[in-house]
C-alpha cells in the first residue's frame, strides 16, 4: 500500500559488482542468531528461576535438594492474591481505555492542523524518566490539589506511560489508511457509522489489538510510578518490591509465582498471535 | 499509490472532505482538542509543577518555599548531576545496539521466509518477558556471572582461565548486559511491525530492477521502515533512561543511574532535588532530539518518513 | 518558612480534602472502594491493623491472635523512611492503619506534628509498663527530644558486620572484638568487601571507625554536619579507587546471596542475613562481629495512629502494644532474628514454661549477654538527622566518584 519516493530510487541501480559482499549468504543467519541469542539470554534466566522454584534454597544457586515447599507455601499464604488481583484489575482497564482513546486520537490525529507538534506532546511520557513523572503527578494531586491517591491515581499514572505506545501502534496503521475506501463507501451511500464498522474497523483491528495488549502490559508490570502514586493500595510489583526488602524473604514464593505465570501465558500468547495471523491471512 | 492523494492528505482540502464525511459519526472535531485538555491537565500541568519545585529546597524533611537557585547550584557543585549524563550515555549505547542487533532479527522475522508458526512463537516469546517481575529475572544473572557464579565455575572447571573473571558483575558492563536484554523486545516489536507491512511486490520489483540486497535494503525497505524504527528508539530510549534495577542489582553500587540518584534523594524527602534532576534530563534529551532532526533533515529521511507515514 | 504544602498543615487539611474527596470525587471513590480490593482491612473491633518495617514481623501472628485475642492485619513496607514519611503523612495512613512500627527518628517529626497519639502510660491494657526498664522505654526511639513519650519499644540490635574468620584468620570459636578496619583498609580484604549503599546505614560505620582510629572526632555520628560528612565521604572515595569494595549493596536477598555464595568475605549486613547464611553453609561459617569501634545501634518503636483516639479499637490497640514488651514476642524474636527488646527475662521465662529445649533457651539468655555487651559501646542512630539533606548530598559523591 505504502510507497515513499524513495522507491524510483532503485532504478539508479550501481554496477552490481560493487555490491558483491551484500549477496552472502551468511547475512540471514547472522540476523537470525542474533536474535535467537538474546531470546536465549532472556530465557535462560527464566529456566534457571523456574528451576529455582523447585528448589530448597532458591537464593543460593545451587538447585539441589528439589521441594516444591514454595508452591505449597504460595497457595498456603494468600497475601500475593489481592494485589495480584488488583494489578490484573488495572491493567485491564489501561488497556482498553488506552486501546480506546488511542484509536479515536490517532484516527483524528492525522488530520489535525500541526500533527507533528500534537504527536511530540502526546509522545512527552516517553522522555520523562518513570520516577520523574511519578513524582510530578504525585506532587500536583498530593500537595497542590490535596487529592487523596489509590486506584484511580494509579490508573493515571499508568495511563500516562501506556498512552503514547498504544497512540504510536494505532498511528503506523491510521496513517497508511487509504482514505479512498471511506469515500467510495460513502459514494455508495453508507453511513458513516456503517463505513467505519465495515471497512476501518477491520483494517485497524491488529492496531486495536496491539495498543490494548501493549497498555496492559505496560501496566502489569509498571512499578517507578506506581510507589509514588499507590496511596495505600498495593500491586503486584509493587509487592514483590517491598518482599525483596524485607527480611522475612518471599522471594522463592516470587519465583514460583513468576513460573506459573511463565506457564500460563506462553501457550496463551503464542495462541493469541497465532490466531491474528490466521486471521490476517484471511482477509 | 497516487501523488495527488498524496498531496491531498496534508492539503486544506483533503482535511475537509475527510472530516466532513464523518464529522457526524464520530465527532471527531472535538476528540483531539477534547482529549489535549485532559493531556494537559495529568501530563502537562503535573510537569510544570515539578519544575517549579526545583527553585524550593527540603530542610530536614520538610519542603522550604522559599524561591532559590540553591538546589541547582548544589546539583552542580556535589556533581551530582553527572547522574543524567551518566544514564543518557548507557541508554543511547544500549538503545544503539538494541537496532544493530534487533533490526536484522526483525528482517528475518518478517521478510525471511519464516513460517506463520515460527512469527507466532517468536513474538509470544518477545511479549512474554513483560508479564514477569524484572527483578526476580534479573537478580538471577548474579548467580550466573558472580566470582563463584556458574559462567566462572565453568571456565576455571574447564582450566580456560586460571582465576575467576571480576569484570563480568558489578560494573557498567553487566549493567549494560542486564539492559540490553531487559530492552530488546521493545526493540524488536516495532520494527517488526513496520517491516511486517512493506508489500512483497516492491522488494521483489527492486531485485527485479538489478538491486543487490544491500540497495534494496537501503532504497526501499529501511525507508519504509524508518516510522519503527524512531518507534523502536522511543520505545528503548525513553525506559533505559529510567532503568532502576538492572543498575541497582547488576552495578554494585558503582552505575548510579538517573532513577538510582532520585531514589536516594528520597530517602530525605528531597522533592526539589527530584525536580532538579528530571528537569534537566528531559533538557538534555530534548537538545539530543532537536540534533537528531537536524541531522535527519539533512539527509532529508525524516520529512520522506512522514511522508511516508501519511501517503 | 512553611506554607500549606508543609506536613503540619496537609494533616489540618485531612478532613477538609476527605469531604471534598467524598463529594468531588464520587467516581474515584467508587473505584478505591470496590470490594475486596481495598489494601488494608476496614478496622474491626477485634481486629488491629498495622503498618511498618517487616523486621517487626511474627512469622506467625496468629500465634499473638492465640495470646491475646487480637487479630492482625499487617503491611510492610519497604526501610526508606522518605518512602514511610510520604505514606504516613500523604496517604494519611492513619485513617486505616491503627499502628505504626519504624525505625527511630520518624517520631521526632511525626510526633509534635500530631500524627502519632502521646501514649497513655496509664493504659490498663498496657500492664508491663511498669516494669520495663528506662534503657528501653525512654529511650530516643521512642521519645522526642523534649522527652514526650510517643511510642512502645519493640526490638532492636546493634548491627556491625558479618564475615568469614577462616578467611580474615580469626578464631572461629572466639567473641574477640575485630576492627572496622577490615571493612575500609585492611590489605587482605581488599576487593573482598560488600558495603551497604545507603548512607543512612553506612556513613554512621565509616565515621565511627575514623573516630576510633584517632583520624577524627565529631560531634554526633548519627548526624554530621556537612564539613563532617565531606571528610567521610573523601575517605571513602580514596578507599573506593583503592579497590576496597568488591560491591555496594542494596538489598536483604543480596546480603544473603553475596554471603551464601562467598562472592565476599566481609559486608555490612543484618545480623539475620549471617543466620540464612549459614543455613546452607553450615553452622558458624559465617559469624556476626564484635567490633572495638562500636555498632550501629537501632531499635524499632511502635507508634499509634492520632486518628485511632477516635476508633473504637483503642483497647485492642494497647494490647498489641503490651505483647510487643512481653515474653512471647520476645523470644520468638531474639530466636527467629536475633533481636533484643524490652524485658528479656520475660522472653527466658516463657520459652522455658513452653518447654523449649536447653540449647534455645541458651540461645536466649546469649541474646540478652550480646546485646548488653554491644550496647555499651557507640553509637545510637537515627533515620531522621537533622543533616539529612547534606549527607545525602555527600553520599551521592562517594557514589558517583
């Protein structure tokens, strides 16, 4: 669909001789195994945290003795489920409110006087450190508006940072629409509403996705904001961050906590990707 | 795809034919200037707010409002604000190699022949990290890359080296390391997406025409790809700046980052301090974009990227 | 100097922002109330709520619910006491926490400014006040400087470091006093060092052994002023270029990891990060040091909420406060942790009614000798010095050299 200018540029094709180096067949492969390593480095730490949840003494790394003690006491002590429930609960609602507003703003957006000067603002988040803005919003609703902070101060806070990766996702989608499509339905006598259901919806629907699944992530796992602005309520990372400092130590609770996380979503995502892409292929 | 609604898009023109046929339906007059009052009012307003506290000083837990340049002055002369210079030069060194590792990769990923089972494994694979706790993860590599850790036990098990590697924790490098991992797939899932996209049919055209791979990849999919890849940049930049534990676990004390120095001055309530510091990152940071367009004008790929964006 | 942003004022202003909360902020209200989702329980009559460091902890409170009949709902929090400060007084804790157990220092801010409640000496519930001694009770983690009695003594120790006599060539069954200098000069340890990267925790030490040393005297330890903090930190950053510290740490797990994993031989940990320590490498690896400087001493105060002197539950609250002095507590503390506290003996005489074996009762009566032989040297610390913004500002130099 896309074409920039550049392209007319490969008809001033160079001798290709001078491009030799650029046919060899080990390029491919050293991409893919770059790649493949760091996932491996990502994962491998995993493994090992998985290994360390059957173990006697997680902390000391060695796995040996195995004991599946932590799951016993996970499942034993119920203080991780509220705010595990609450930081489900959260993210929940980041996502689809982010998902939300991003695609009404970034189908607007284009369309705006200066949407360059609009998107850097929209964009601001990103470049301001998490416990920076955490502070900034705590400080404003804290000792200038004299709000007392808990769920709602969180959601802001997460809003905030989810926004501007949900906006950018809908954005690389709304602004390489075809226009044309609207309007010849509108030709055709459409409604607006039906135009929109029928057509953009659909085409957006990956965008959609992406900014909802990437605003609950963003929020499941955010903790720089989260000290700031909790008021008394507790997340999940919020919680592992006050066990890590406690003496009484939950941290082998948090790897067994963190494996069977591990095993829930993998099968999940990789089954969620695997039906957008058959999906994709469809349409 | 055709210049005139090319030029249309950005033209007064197009803009009313555009909101004229949905104004009605989805009102969107009103959602951008409707949602800038609320973005003002939790992210602007909030911003300002900070700053300002940066002119106060705290006195033994308390805030003095007292209007000075006394927290700015102390910033400099403790050298405290080496900190944001200190984060910004990790950040864009991992950001920098986060591209030269997670672009090829992303290549492969979408245009490298790889099957729709393979795409969806990968990418579950790349999204799952964020579900999990990065401290847990990243507490773990200390007993991999510590003096007795497992890297060492092997290679002085192996006789490679006689006495135990020191460099591999507790120094910028296993900071670095922690962030290169904790950032790729941050890296790597906007870059796919862009390139994800990029019809088969102008690639197969540039070979056709006598294009090496090199120059296909340089006239025709990097430009198309560039709107990711500033994603990709946004994306790593902004969090590495903020990174918390990878240099509280993996730099021993001796990497104190941005968030580090802010957590510290907590500890005696130094709001202003706090203030000081984000002020002048997002300073330094807003100079390194204004640099970064500059330069990007200059080859003129930034304006074709949002071109390329728009048509 | 201070205006409405200040802590005094923001607790004048609680009710006022609740009303408008309420009303204002109906939505947002509605959202902090959903069920089962608020933080800390609403207080019930049998029911007390605490909130604090998790040093302070049973690992078992059902064991006081036992005892006492009072149940309790307890959050940790983490051990900065900006992150505590903030809680207390910007979250307004106290509308749902009736107790409040920190480090000492918050009491000499929190007190006068009304958020703690004076403690009724005279409270019936509060029966073995009268026999606590005055070391403890009026004691500066408990009072402010003008002697107003804020808080119940709960625990405390004197921290100093932890360390492997085998590799620094100390007898291991000795109680020999061993010099702070293996944490800062000595050859031997060199690179072999993991120091506590706080500088409310680590300053103190550093000062401590300069002053022992001769090098330097000052006027108070716990708080130097900022000529004083420099002339620390300069020594430090020289030891820190000398190669001296292997890490500076930041965290229980990793005093424990670093021990466990010998990745150090000396550090300046808990006294029960030595305890997990030897967990895995076997009893007396590791050993917690008698120093000839002196110790960082500390102890944990209990304070009560202001706003619980309108709660019904200010019966149940006292009787938490007296099981904090008597032996029960006690002895589960000094056995789990190795932590002192008011009325020791009380503590030897539960554990021998409850028939606990001649070795842990043993274990007991050591904790009382240790603590009172540590005790006697210096120096008393505090979370809240009234230099705190210099020396943090000085301790950010050390990190950044």
């Amino acid at each position: 669909m896309a074409i920039s200018e550049h392209t007319h540029l490969t008809s001033t094709t160079t001798p290709q001789d001078r491009g030799e180096w650029s046919y060899w067949s080990g390029w491919k492969p050293l991409g893919k195994w770059g790649g493949l390593l760091m996932l491996f480095c990502i994962y491998f730490p995993l493994a090992w945290l998985a290994l360390m949840s059957i173990s006697e003494r997680p902390l000391s790394g060695i796995p040996l003795p195995f004991s599946l003690q932590h799951y016993r006491a996970l499942f034993a002590d119920t203080k991780w489920v509220e705010p595990f429930g609450a930081s489900i609960l959260i993210a929940l609602l980041v996502g689809i409110v982010s998902a939300t507003v991003a695609t009404l703003v970034g189908r607007a957006l284009p369309r705006t006087r200066n949407p360059g000067g609009l998107l850097l603002l929209f964009l601001l988040p990103l470049f301001v450190p998490g416990m920076s803005l955490g502070a900034a919003l705590f400080i404003f609703a804290r000792s200038v508006l004299e709000l007392k902070l808990g769920f709602w101060s969180i959601f802001i806070g997460h809003f905030v940072w989810a926004f501007p990766f949900s906006l950018l996702i809908i954005l690389v989608l709304t602004t390489r629409f075809d226009n044309r499509l609207i309007e010849a339905a509108s030709d055709l006598g459409a409604s607006s509403w039906r135009s929109f259901w029928d057509i953009e919806f659909p085409l957006l629907m990956p965008g959609i996705i992406g900014a909802g699944l990437f605003g609950f992530l963003l929020s499941f796992n955010e903790v720089l904001r989260t000290i700031f602005l909790r008021g008394t309520e507790k997340t999940m990372p919020v919680w592992n961050w006050i066990m890590a400092a406690s003496q009484q130590s939950q941290v082998p609770i948090i790897f067994a906590l963190a494996t069977i996380v591990l095993l829930v979503t993998l099968p999940l995502l990789a089954g969620m990707f695997w039906l957008v892409f058959a999906r994709l292929d469809k349409s | 795809m055709s210049a005139a609604l090319k030029a249309e898009a950005g033209s007064p023109a197009g803009t009313t034919r555009w909101t004229g046929g949905l104004a009605a339906m989805s009102g969107r007059n009103w959602v951008v200037p409707g949602f800038l009052v609320i973005w003002t009012l939790i992210v602007i307003v909030p911003l300002v707010v900070l700053f300002s506290y940066s002119f106060f000083e705290t006195k033994h837990f308390q805030t003095v409002y007292d209007p000075s340049f006394d927290t700015w002055i102390s910033l400099f002369q403790s050298g405290r604000f080496e900190v944001t210079l200190r984060s910004l030069r990790i950040a864009l060194t991992v950001t920098a190699i986060e591209l030269l590792i997670g672009y090829p990769f992303a290549l492969w990923l979408a245009k490298g022949g790889t099957t729709k089972t393979t795409k969806a494994v990968v990418l579950a694979l790349l999204t799952i990290p964020f579900f999990l706790d990065l401290s847990s993860r990243t507490i773990i590599w200390r007993a991999i890359l510590g003096q007795n850790g497992l890297v060492n036990s092997i290679l002085t098990g192996t006789n490679l080296i006689d006495a135990p590697i020191e460099w591999m924790l507790y120094t910028e490098v296993s900071v670095h390391f922690g962030m290169i991992i904790a950032f790729f797939p941050t890296m790597v899932l906007p870059v796919y997406l862009a390139i994800n996209v990029i019809d088969e049919a102008l690639i197969e055209a540039s070979e056709d025409l006598g294009a090496t791979p090199f120059q296909t990849l340089k006239n025709v999919i990097f430009p198309l790809s560039l709107p990711g890849v500033l994603a990709g940049i946004v994306f790593t930049l902004g969090p590495a700046l903020a990174a918390w534990v990878e240099p509280s676990m993996l730099g021993g004390g001796f990497v104190n980052l941005l968030s580090n120095s802010i957590e510290s001055a907590y500890t005696a309530l130094k709001y202003p301090v706090v203030a000081a510091l984000s002020t002048f990152i997002i300073l330094l940071l807003a100079v390194l974009l204004i640099i970064m367009l500059l330069i990007a004008r200059r080859f003129g790929d930034l304006s074709s990227t949002f071109r390329v964006l728009k048509s | 100097m201070k205006d409405k942003f200040s802590t005094t004022s923001q607790l004048e202003l609680t009710r006022r922002t609740m009303l408008r909360a309420a009303g204002g902020l109906a939505g947002a209200a509605a959202l902090t109330s959903l069920p089962g989702m608020s933080g800390v329980a609403q207080a019930a009559t049998a029911t007390v709520n605490g909130y604090g460091v998790t040093t302070a902890q049973l690992k078992d409170w059902s064991v006081m619910t036992d005892s006492i009949g009072v149940e309790m709902d307890f959050a940790g929090t983490n051990n900065s006491v900006g992150v505590f400060l903030r809680d207390v007084v910007a979250s307004q804790l106290g509308d749902e926490v009736d107790i409040f157990i920190f480090e000492s220092g918050t009491e000499d801010i929190l007190g006068p400014q009304g958020v703690y409640l004076p403690i009724d000496e005279s409270h019936p519930e509060l029966s073995l006040w009268e026999r606590t001694s005055d070391d403890w009770k009026r004691s500066a983690v408990v009072q402010d400087p003008d002697g107003n009695q804020w808080g119940v003594p709960v625990i405390g120790n004197a921290d100093s470091f932890g360390y492997f006599p085998d590799k620094l060539g100390v007898d291991a069954d000795s109680d020999e006093e061993i010099s702070w200098s293996v944490m800062f000069e000595d050859d031997n340890t060199r690179g072999r060092v993991a120091y506590d990267q706080t500088w409310t925790y680590s300053l103190g030490p550093a000062a401590l052994y300069l002053q022992g040393k001769g090098d330097a005297t000052f006027g108070d330890i716990a708080n130097l002023t900022r000529d004083e903090a420099k002339m620390v930190v300069d020594f430090l950053i020289e030891r820190k270029k000398a190669g001296q510290f292997r890490t500076l740490h930041s965290a229980f797990e990793e005093q424990v990891q670093l021990l466990a994993n010998k990745e150090v031989d000396v550090i300046n940990c808990w006294e029960p990060a030595v305890r997990e320590a030897n967990l895995k490498l076997g009893d007396g690896a590791t050993k917690y040091a008698y120093t000839k400087e002196g110790y960082f001493k500390w102890g944990h105060g209990a304070y009560i909420a202001s706003q619980a002197k309108d709660r019904d539950n200010l019966d149940q609250i006292y009787k938490v406060l007296n099981y904090f002095l008597g032996g029960e507590y006690r002895a589960l503390q000094a056995r789990d942790r190795g932590y002192a506290g008011p009325n020791m003996d009380l503590g030897v005489a539960y554990a021998e009614e409850q028939g606990w074996s001649e070795e842990e009762i043993a274990a007991l009566k050591a904790t009382e000798a240790k603590v009172n032989r540590k005790f006697a040297k210096p120096y008393v610390s505090t979370t809240t010095p009234s230099n705190a913004d210099v020396m943090e500002e000085e301790w950010q130099r050390f990190l950044n050299a």
